[in-house]
C-alpha cells in the first residue's frame, strides 16, 4: 500500500482516530498533576494518557488494516518480536512529549506514520489542543486540517518557507534537551548565515512548524526514537523539507536492532546549499 489514491483513503479514518485519542488525551490534561506518571526502564515518564491513547490507537489500527502490525511507544516487548521482517508497520507514538504533558505547556502530538521498506510513506501529526492535523504522503502533498475537534476540518495545503538573504534564521529546538553539540551547530549557524532566532517548542511539533512555514531547521543532537520522527518526516518531505542524518541521507526505519533514531537535521528549504556545508562541518 504505497499508491498515493490507496494512502489518501486512509487519512479520513486517521484523522478520526487522531480526534478520539485527543478527546482523550485532554481530559486527563485537565486534571493531571506533575507527580501523575509511572517511570520507565529508560527513565522517561508514562501516564495513564499515554496508554490509554495506545489501545485506542493499536486497536483502531488493527481495524482499519488488519494485516499491517502496529509498533507504539507502549507496546509490550513480545509483541515487537519479528519486527525486523515487517516490510510495512504502523509507526505510532500515543502521545508524543508527555513531559510536556505533565508541566502543562501544551506542546504535546498524536504521531501516526505509516512506513513502508523502511520509508514513512504516510504520516500524521496532531495537535490535541489545537484540533490541527498536519498531514503528509511524500512525492504527493501536506495538508493542514483544522477544526477537527468538530468533525468539520477545513483543509489547506502546506509548504515549507525558503531561506532568504537577510532574513534571520528560525531554528527550533527541543525545551527540554540541551547539549554543546547543539550550542556548537547554533554557533556555526551564526557564522555562516547570519543572525540566528532560537525557537524553543516540544513533542513532534517541532516538524508541524516547519512544514507550515514557521521555521528553517531543526538540528537535532539528543536521544529520541523512530516513533517520535516517522509521521514527522512524512509529513516534513511532502511539504517540501527533509529530515537527514548526519550522513545526509533521509532517515530509515525498522533497519537495526536499536529503535534509537541518529542525530539529524530536520530542515525546511531542502534544496539550499547551506545545508550541505553543515553537513561537511560534521558538527556532532
């Protein structure tokens, strides 16, 4: 299921699985404290949101297409074995920025990415208190559907903005992961570019920004996992940007043992050369 008729069929469900697990989502927001949340092996937090959200997802998943496997956050370990001979899965993080969550600054998403011979081929991010869903089908197009808390959405197209001389550079960056190879890459931006606007937002937003037009890059130096990038990546390519690793090539899925993701660049105004300079600047 890679034809773009095929994939567009499923963005109708989608979003109306992305707008129940919303509705979800917010009602523990209005009554979460910060101290509500279990710790994980890897130390970050998961809440009775969190969950919730995944058997909501994984079993609306299931439903749609019962013959692609779902891999979340919160799935078990015995259900991801064999993963490694999915040729096509459900890349799914329940509810992205959970620490977000929990301080209660609002930058939270719903990923959903479908990804196929290890390429998001289809992705979704969407924001619970805002009723946005960004949505992407690379080598087709990104849309942005508002009102979707209503059933209602209206629907417009996205694009990535280009770099223009003189203008400062929108550079977003993580609110919580801070680190010199990121102060290094900020540093290198200032001398070739320019002056260097630093854009602190959480959770896969981040991507949603960038492919609406509200930023140039997203360089990335701290842990995260394949489900927080796949629905971003989608959804940044078909807009006209690109997430690459530190290798400058597009990021690949479900390819080794580890769920980690590298270290990237999520960048908007794909085609510009300064990229390819801070590629060779090898900065992490």
């Amino acid at each position: 299921m890679t034809d773009v008729g095929e994939l567009s069929q499923l963005v109708a469900p989608l979003l109306d699985l992305c707008r129940e697990a919303g509705e979800l989502i917010c009602r523990h927001y209005s009554s979460v404290a910060a101290s509500d949340f279990e710790t994980k092996d890897d130390e970050s937090p998961l809440t009775l949101a969190d969950t919730e959200s995944h058997v909501l997802l994984q079993r609306g998943l299931q439903a749609l297409t019962p013959s692609i496997p779902v891999l979340s956050e919160e799935s078990p370990e015995a259900e991801l074995a064999g993963r490694r001979h999915w040729s096509r899965y459900w890349l799914v993080d329940p509810l992205d920025g959970t620490r977000e969550f929990l301080a209660g600054t609002g930058e939270f998403t719903v990923n959903i990415a479908l990804v196929s011979k290890h390429r998001p081929v289809l992705g979704v991010l969407y924001h619970p208190l805002e009723g946005a869903a960004c949505v992407g089908i690379p080598g087709a197009t990104a849309h942005l559907y508002q009102g979707i808390a209503t059933g209602g959405w209206e629907r417009s197209v996205l694009s990535t903005r280009a770099l223009v001389p003189g203008r400062s550079l929108a550079v977003l960056v993580s609110r919580r992961h801070h680190n010199e190879a990121l102060e290094g890459c900020l540093a290198w931006l200032r001398e070739h570019w320019g002056p260097v606007e630093r854009l602190n937002s959480g959770s896969a937003l981040k991507f949603a920004r960038l492919a609406r037009g509200e930023g140039d890059i997203y360089p990335r130096f701290s842990p995260c996992c394949e489900w927080d990038t796949a629905a971003g990546q989608a959804v940044l390519e078909a807009a006209g940007g690109a997430l690459l690793g530190m290798d400058g090539l597009p990021l690949r899925y479900n390819s080794r043992d580890s769920l980690l993701s590298p270290h990237f660049y999520a960048i908007a105004d794909a085609a510009h050369p300064l990229w390819p300079e801070l590629l060779a600047a090898r900065l992490s």
